[in-house]
C-alpha cells in the first residue's frame, strides 16, 4: 500500500504520480489493477454520484460510506477524502469529521481554504491527521468565487496564494492540491516546497501528482468539459477500455504527456 512516505519520496525522486477520484469499489479495483497510485474519495460525488448541480449538500456520512467502499476494493492507492463544506468550520467538527472518515478508511483528509485553516491544520496534525490543504478554485466556495474560473490571474492574486501555501504548510499541512491555476504558478508551488508533493488539476505539467475526476476522463461528463480534462476513454476498445484508459492514464502523468500544453492555462504572471 502506498504511503504518504512513498509519495514524499517520489517526489524527491522526480517520479510523478497519478490520482483520480473514485466512489465506489468496482472502479477502485480497476484503479488497483492498473496501479493508480493515489486516489482521491471527492465531495465531487455531490455531482458525478447524487446528482446535484454543486459539492454543497455533501454529508460525512456520505464521504465514510463511499471511502469504506473504495477502501474494501483498493489496497494499493493512498487514500484521501474530502471534509464537505461546512464539516470543518470549527476545531471540534474538523477533528470529529476527520476521525470519521478515517476509521473508514482514509488516509488523509483535504480541506479547502487557504491560510486561514492554519490552526485547524496545526491541531488536526497535532492529533494524528494528516491533512493535504486544497487551494486555486475551491468548488465549496463556488458561490464566493462566482463561478468555477481560473484564479491567480494576476501576480498579486499569486503571491497571495503562496502565502497561503506557506501558512498551511508551515502548520503542518503533508500535501497541496492546486486547482485551475496558471502553470507557472503551479510549478513555483512545487519548487517553493521540496518535501511536500503537491498535486494539481489544471495546474500544469511541473506539479508532482495530477488529478482529474473519474467521470470526467472517461468521457462521461455530459456537460461543460473543463480545458484541463483529457478523455482518456474515446483512445480505448474492447472489453477492458475502462481499465486500459486507467492504465493510459497513469502511464502519461508518470511520462509527463499529460497534462499537454493544450490541457493548461498559460498566463504571465
């Protein structure tokens, strides 16, 4: 099983590594035959799963039940789980939320927010939790940001994220996950820090992981498709395409193929 040591160290190694969301165990069993090596248990499901037209109704009853799933059919990944909005806002709910999903199964608990969190993060650390700090495009805040947009357009919205990055980190924070951020950004995050691995989604190639919701890369999102978004499904046939689109998947964080520059948001910072 991998590890948050093993993901620490692929980083110092210079080995990317692939994540994906998943929800249920027949699609964590193809991500353990095809070696993903992390996987991510999303409020995203709020959408891909329950059908709603954002993360917010999302319960922790909701995110235990689906990582206990994924948890049963996967003994390869390193598992994370969203806290879902509102499950954090304060210390005592942060740790009860935490203690929750992880006797289900998790490994980690993400949170989204910026320095704001250090405290919650300090304390969670404090107790056990490894916590990975989600920063960029936050969906929970979707209603603040006014829309899912590119963030850090600029070099003051930029410098002001990396000072968030410093603060959770400093705090205690073991991962980073940047979403919808310029690609320079997102490689100054991952050389600004060279012992926490940091994973992006429409972040950039440079980052040290990459993560795309499953529904999403297969081909199954019926909707808008974000720019960062490859369909790895429509390259596959027969039987296996699933599995085989996961394994292409994995191959092509790890040989840097994806993301491509078509995949990425190139803004002069």
């Amino acid at each position: 099983m991998i590890s948050l040591s093993d993901l620490r160290r692929f980083k110092a190694d210079g080995r990317k590594f692939s994540c994906l969301t998943c929800y249920d165990a027949s699609m964590a069993k193809a991500m353990e035959i095809a070696e993903v090596d992390t996987i991510l248990i999303g409020d995203s499901l709020g959408m891909t799963i329950q059908g709603h037209d954002s993360t917010l109704p999302v319960t922790v009853a909701d995110m235990a039940y689906h990582t206990a799933a994924v948890r049963r059919a996967n003994q390869h990944a390193f598992i994370l789980t969203d806290l879902p909005f509102m499950s954090y806002a304060t210390l005592n709910d942060a740790l009860q939320s935490a203690r929750t999903v992880m006797q289900a199964g998790a490994q980690m608990v993400k949170l989204e927010g910026g320095a704001w969190l250090a405290e919650t993060v300090q304390v969670m650390t404090r107790n056990g939790i490894p916590v990975c700090v989600h920063l960029g495009l936050t969906p929970q805040s979707v209603n603040v940001f006014g829309g899912y947009k590119l963030q850090a357009r600029n070099r003051a919205a930029a410098d002001q994220l990396l000072a968030d990055c410093k603060a959770v980190v400093e705090a205690g924070a073991a991962l980073l996950l940047l979403e919808c951020v310029p690609a320079q950004l997102g490689k100054e995050v991952a050389e600004l820090f060279p012992e926490i691995p940091v994973i992006g989604i429409g972040a950039g190639v440079d980052t040290d992981g990459q993560v795309l919701v499953v529904q999403d890369m297969l081909g199954l999102n019926f909707g808008h498709t974000a720019k960062f978004v490859r369909n790895f499904m429509k390259e596959q046939s027969g039987a296996n395409a699933i599995l085989d689109a996961f394994k292409a998947y994995h191959a092509a964080v790890l040989d840097s193929s994806f993301p491509a520059p078509e995949h990425t948001f190139q803004v002069e910072l």
